[in-house]
C-alpha cells in the first residue's frame, strides 16, 4: 500500500492508523476473540501496521498481545499511552506499574510510542507537571522501553503553544483534526482547531490525527441535499465519510489518521480509501471541502456563541447551557443521535434540563436574546432517552 516514509519511525507509516478503542465486543462486553484476530490479520496483510491503544482502553492491550503473537515485533508500530487525567495513576510508581502493565499485556518490551494520554482533560496539565511525568516519559525514552515519547493533546491551541514551548523532549503530538472544525474553528475549545494544527507544525513535530470524521458526525451530512449536490459534483464515488479521511490524511506533516474501527467491514472501507488507492485533496477538493463546512455550520438552529454569561451569572440549577445548547445544534447539523448523545449525556451528568428552575436568569444574560428555557427543553425532549443506557449502542 502508499506508505509516507517518516522518519521518526525510520521506516513506512501506513496512512491508516488502527485505534484500537472499539475492538469488536458482545453484548456483555466481552471481546469477539475471533472478529479481532480476522481484523488484525487483514490489517497486516494489507499494511495496516500501526496500532493506537492505551493502559485506559479496558483490556485491549490484551487483545492485541493475542493477535499479534505471531508476528514479528518489528513488522509493527506499537503505540500506547498512560492518562493523568482522571486521577487513577497519583504517583510514578503508579506510572511505572501501569506502563510495566502495557507492555506485559501487549507482549512486548518496548512500546515504539508512548504518550501522555488526553492532556488538556480538566485538571491534566497540573497533574502532570505536579508528579513531573515529564521526567518519567524521559526516563522511558533513555531506557529504551519506549522509543519515541509525546502527548495526545484535548485542550485549547494556547495551552498547547505553552507545553510545547516548555517540553521540547515531546517529538509526537496527537490532535484531533477534521475539515468541519479546521474551516469553522468549531473545536478551539477541545483541540481539534486548524490553530492547534498550525501550532504542531510551527513547533516541527510529528503529527497524528485522531477523531478525523468528528466521532462519525461527519459521515452523515450528506442528509443536506446542498452538502449532497457538492460532494457528487467534485465524485459521486466518494462517501462523505471518505472525504473526512482523505483532508486529514492530504494535512503536511500527519504521520498516520486514525481510525478506532470495530468490524472488518469498517477496516476494508477505510484501507481502500487510505490504502494503496490514497489520493491527496486536489485544491478544487479543498476548496468543495471548505464550502461543505460552511454549508453545516449553516445549519446550527441556535446562535449561541458560546459566551458563558448565562452561566457566569450563576444558573441555579448548574445546567451547562452552553454545551446543552451546541448538542442541539449538532443534533440538527449531522443528524447523527447517537454520536450527539455521547456529547449530550456527559453535559448533563450533573444537571439536566429538567432540573431547570424557570427562573429565567440565563435569559436575560443572553446577549443573544435566545429563549434559553425553551431551547433545553426541546434539546432533552430530542437526546434524553433515560438513564443508564448504552452510549455505543444503535438507537
Ligand atoms: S431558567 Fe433554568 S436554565 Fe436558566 S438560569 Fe434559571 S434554572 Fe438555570
Ligand atoms: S449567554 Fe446566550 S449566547 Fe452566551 S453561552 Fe449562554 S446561551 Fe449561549
């Protein structure tokens, strides 16, 4: 298959880099033995020699050591990742058990990549400078166990711009990247930003992608007939998701885009877009990429800009009207329930619009004069489907 040659890795990177997040599972959350082996298999056979995964991602260091035992530790890229972001790991012994962990359960005793899992997660930053993990992922590098050390990165361009500035050991940074946001800047707050982008390249690091379809939200935009009309104007053949992978993959400077795959279909969609058929964006393709973002973003039914002065005032309800109010219209821009769900779900952990007192502060705080109340409600009525329910699962 077309491989860029990186030289951080000294040899070919697949454009397609395999997220090992959702290996395939049964209903009890066991892993499908044999539906992964048949995966990694036909991701060696064609090339597919990069695997993404994580001490966080239950188990499926596991699943890969199994899968991968029969072939040569050199024929592949290993990646894994430690996260500081939740508390779990308090200490560096912590930190060295739970690499010590990774490599057991991969089989292994080097990992080609490790990275600080998630930096930028609320509170992560501080953790990670107060336990100074930074001198630990040095340690590992000078050692041998890990032979390239970075970060994946959730936080705004700005916070990145710093920890770059002060850690020049970090050689890899992994960013969400996707057209919709680069053109709307509609991620600055979670990374994925074109500036987060920029900032990599000003800083000469290697750069992998992740989320390139925006959690899948991309694959269904093409329900806009006028997004519609222009994908089948620039190639009928081309899915929408397809044109996500290739802007990702077509950015100077990205290693491998990931994508967390579940079935083998997924994997033989995606390898005859990024495999050996890869074609970089032409201009044109660019530029119908960038009228397709305009386009959504057009969509949003609320014009919320993200203020926060209904918040800063101090709902008494502690509703997180922003976020409620951008589920909303991600709702009605990709029309994608599911994928706005796992947004929608996490906003409302510890209030709900049903909480809602009508007291009507957040109203008249709105520079926007949006009929806040109302607008929660209809966002609940649309996304809360109760509690406790699977957030992978259809529905
Ligand atoms: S009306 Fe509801 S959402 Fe608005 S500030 Fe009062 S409690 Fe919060
Ligand atoms: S004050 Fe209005 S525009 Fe600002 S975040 Fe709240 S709802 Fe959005």
């Amino acid at each position: 298959m077309e491989s860029a040659i990186n030289s951080l890795f000294g040899r070919p990177v697949p454009k397609l880099g395999f997220g090992c997040m959702r290996l395939p599972e049964n209903q009890n959350g066991d892993y499908i033995m044999d539906e992964c082996q048949a995966m990694f298999d036909y991701a060696m056979a064609h090339g597919i020699n990069y695997f993404d995964s994580a001490w966080h991602y239950i188990d499926s260091q596991l699943v890969i050591g199994q899968c991968l035992a029969k072939y040569p530790r050199e024929s592949y890229i290993l990646v894994g990742k430690l996260c500081f972001y939740d508390g779990t790991l308090e200490s560096i012994d912590a930190a060295h058990a739970a690499f010590e962990k990774e490599l057991h359960d991969a089989r292994t005793d080097t990992m080609d990549l490790e990275l600080i899992h998630a930096l930028g997660n609320p509170g992560s930053l501080e953790r990670v400078d107060k336990l100074n993990v930074w001198d630990f992922m040095k340690q590992l590098k000078a050692s041998g166990r890990a032979k390239h050390i970075g970060i994946s990165f959730h936080s705004y361009p700005e916070n990145l711009e710093k920890v770059l500035a002060a850690h020049p050991e970090i050689e890899v940074v992994q960013i969400q990247a996707n057209y919709y946001d680069h053109h709307t800047n509609g991620a600055a707050a979670i990374g994925g930003s074109y500036q987060t982008y920029e900032i990599c390249r000003k800083y000469n690091k290697s750069v992998i992608i992740m989320e390139p379809i925006k959690g899948g939200t991309l694959a269904t935009v093409a329900q806009h007939p006028e997004v519609k009309q222009i994908f089948d104007a620039a190639d009928a053949t081309q899915s929408p998701a397809a044109w996500a992978l290739r802007y990702a993959a077509s950015l100077e400077g990205v290693v491998t885009v990931l994508s967390g795959m579940s079935t083998l279909e997924q994997m033989q969609e995606n390898v005859k877009i990024l495999g050996e058929d890869f074609k970089p964006l032409s201009e044109a393709e660019q530029k119908m990429l960038q009228k397709a973002a305009q386009i959504v973003e057009s969509k949003k039914p609320v014009g919320c800009t993200g203020c926060h002065y209904c918040t800063d005032k101090g709902c008494p309800a502690d509703i997180r009207i922003p976020e409620v109010l951008s589920c909303l219209n991600m709702l009605n821009q990709f029309h994608n329930p599911r994928m706005t769900r796992m947004k929608y779900y996490p906003a409302i952990k510890k209030s709900s619009p049903r909480d809602c007192l009508h007291c009507g502060s957040c109203e008249r705080s709105c520079p926007q004069k949006l009929p806040i109340m109302r607008l929660i409600q209809e966002a609940d009525e649309k996304l809360y489907i109760g509690e406790n329910i699977d957030l992978w699962a259809n529905h």
